[in-house]
C-alpha cells in the first residue's frame, strides 16, 4: 500500500520531533510485591486473630493471604532536561485484576528544586507501614496531583491532593520527612484532612496527624484520627476516634543472629459505645542465619482486644516456626521460600480454637 504524500509528511514530522520529546526511550523498569502460598489446617483456621484487632497484630509471618501487585514504569529524559515516568500496576488482592496506579510524574522541573517530583494520576499515597503486624497507620491512595522532594533545608516536603477514586471523597496531605532532631534522631510529620464535596448526603469530614521518631534502628509512632482511623479514602465514621501508639525496631545479636520486635496500644472510640476497644499487642521475631542461603526465623505474638461493654476479651497468641531460603542473608533479603509450622489459640466471642497449621509461601519484592 502506498503512502500518501500526507502520511508520508507526518510520519517524517513526528520522526523528527520525537527525539526533541523525549530520549533514553530504553529505560523500562519492573518493579512489584507479591506473596502466595498454600496453608493446610484439619479444621479450616489457617489464620489466627483476635476479632477487632489491629493489623496482623498476633504478628504477620504464617498468617498473611495470597497476592501481588506489578509495576511497570517507563522512564523517559526530555532535551530540556526533565526527567519522566509513566507508571501502571496491575494488583490481585483476591478479588480479580485490577488497575491500582496509573500515573506520570516529571523532576527537574524548578532549577532551585531539581529533586522536586510533581505528579498526576492513581497512585500510593500518603503511605506508613508496620512491617511485623503489616498495619498502614496512614494509606490515602487515590487519584489527584501533588510534589514531594521539597528540600526546605530542614526537612523535605510533600503535598498532594487526592479522591478516593469516585469524585466525591477529597484528601489533603502533607508531609515533612526526614527532620534532624540530633546526629541519630528524625522525625516524620504526617497531617492529612479529608472533606467531601456537595453530592454528599451525611458529609464527613476526617483528620489524621502522625508523629513517627526514628534513631539506632528504632521507631517510635504516635497518631491521632478524628472520624477515621487509617485512611481518608474509605472508613470515614461521624464520632469515631483513633489513638495509635508503637514501638517497633531490631537488634543485631551477632553476626548472623537478629531480633525485631514490635508493641502497640491502640484505642478507638465510636459514636456507638458498643464498638469502643482497645488492642494490646506484642510481637517479638529471632532470625539466625545458617549461611547465605538457609535461615530460621521464630515468631511469637499475642494481641488482646477489650471492648468497653463486654466481660470477655478476645485474645489471640500464636509461634511460627519457619524455615527459610533466600536471596541474601538480611532478613529483607528476597525472593524467598518459607516452609513454616504454626500454633496457637485465638478467643473470639468466648469461642475458643487452638489451630496447627502446616504451609508454604513465597515472598518477593522487586
């Protein structure tokens, strides 16, 4: 089929102006997170929690479900020397497929903050995880716009405007990271207010601030929520309250032995008084490494969630006992397979179980 003299003309004109667009069209980059595994159990408990409780507050290894997420990220260097990134993630959470970011984002835009990223689309946002319990005491993702990588001299800075992804539920977020308190001390400083727009019949509007300390690998974490408790992107509640305090970090013990560790208080509040809890919980977790490829972690958590009105609380401890292979020798090394073994009891409503699990689960970050 021939060319018109037309099409000839434009696909000559956008070859041309390509490269002046953008260069280093080769970077691609794959990043993601993804677990998956099988757990037997004679009576079908394969996971052991105290009803209400927060996070994977019996401790997270043994006890976690199948998923991932998979980023793709193309990364492109324009001649005026901004530096881009198109991104998309696809996740499987058990519930089907489906789009969890899509987002562009440019740095070197500002000569006085190079490092300043502005960005659009769906994306993680305003994010704080625990790793033990696997607990978010902040998660805004959405879709909207925002910069981080303020450099304030002091600390850097970062805002942003997100939706819950339905037009109607809004977040503000900021944050300064990274402030020097002494030569072993930061600080982290999370404030985010949620507001709805008029289509709302029973508008909420939310807060959330977070005060995270951080020095000789430990961390100290204070939040407080008014009618929310985690994320302003869903469970918003008129009248319900959040204080969230925690201790967590890890120890070397010698040159292939560790431990980390994490305790929490957590109490919330609710408009109905029936709901009012409080979840104690501790998790304590010895690795040893026996060379470069085996390792042996043990677990040990016990959570505890007193409800105002009840007599009974509901509990739950457990030990996991898990044999690993991996990537490296640090306990973040990944890929890695875990073949583990499982016990414990968990009190709920004043039923008890006492489940033996037997599993196997692979965890990758990338």
């Amino acid at each position: 089929m021939k060319l018109s003299k037309l099409t000839l003309a434009c696909a000559l004109a956008a070859g041309m102006a390509a490269p002046q667009i953008a260069s280093a069209d080769d970077a691609f980059e794959f990043h993601g997170y993804t677990r998956w595994g099988t757990q037997y159990e004679q009576d079908g408990n394969t996971s052991i929690t105290a009803d209400g409780q927060t996070g994977n507050a019996a401790g997270r290894l043994g006890n976690e479900g199948n998923g991932g997420e998979w980023l793709f990220v193309k990364k492109f260097e324009g001649e005026n020397g901004t530096k881009w990134d198109l991104g998309m993630m696809l996740e499987e959470w058990g519930g089907g497929v489906g789009l969890k970011q899509s987002y562009a984002g440019a740095s070197n835009v500002f000569e006085s903050q190079p490092d300043a990223y502005i960005w659009a689309g769906r994306v993680f946002h305003s994010r704080m995880q625990q790793g033990l319990n696997d607990y978010y005491l902040s998660i805004q993702d959405g879709q909207g716009a925002g910069i981080k990588g303020i450099d304030m001299g002091f600390a850097k800075l970062e805002l942003g405007f997100v939706d819950a992804n339905d037009g109607h539920n809004f977040a503000a977020t900021s944050k300064l990271s990274d402030i020097k308190i002494s030569d072993d001390i930061t600080m982290d400083i999370i404030a985010n207010y949620g507001f709805t727009d008029d289509t709302i019949a029973d508008p909420v509007d939310a807060s959330i601030v977070i005060a995270k300390l951080s020095g000789w690998g430990q961390n100290f974490y204070y939040r407080h929520s008014d009618n929310v408790e985690n994320s302003l992107s869903w469970g918003r509640k008129e009248g319900l309250k959040s204080d969230y305090f925690s201790i967590d970090g890890s120890y070397s013990l010698g040159e292939k032995t560790g431990l980390e560790y994490l305790v929490a208080y957590h109490d919330i509040d609710e408009a109905d008084d029936t709901q009012d809890r409080t979840t104690t919980n501790i998790i304590v977790r010895p690795t040893h490494a026996w060379n470069n490829i085996h390792s042996t972690w043990l677990e040990a958590g016990y959570s505890v969630v007193d409800f105002d009105d009840s007599q009974e609380n509901n509990e739950a401890y457990k030990v996991t006992l898990s044999q690993n292979i991996s990537i490296d020798t640090v306990p973040w090394g990944r890929p890695m397979l875990r073949f583990y073994v499982t016990a414990g009891q968990e009190k709920n409503a004043g039923v008890t179980e006492n489940p033996l699990i037997a599993g196997a689960m692979f965890e990758a970050w990338w």
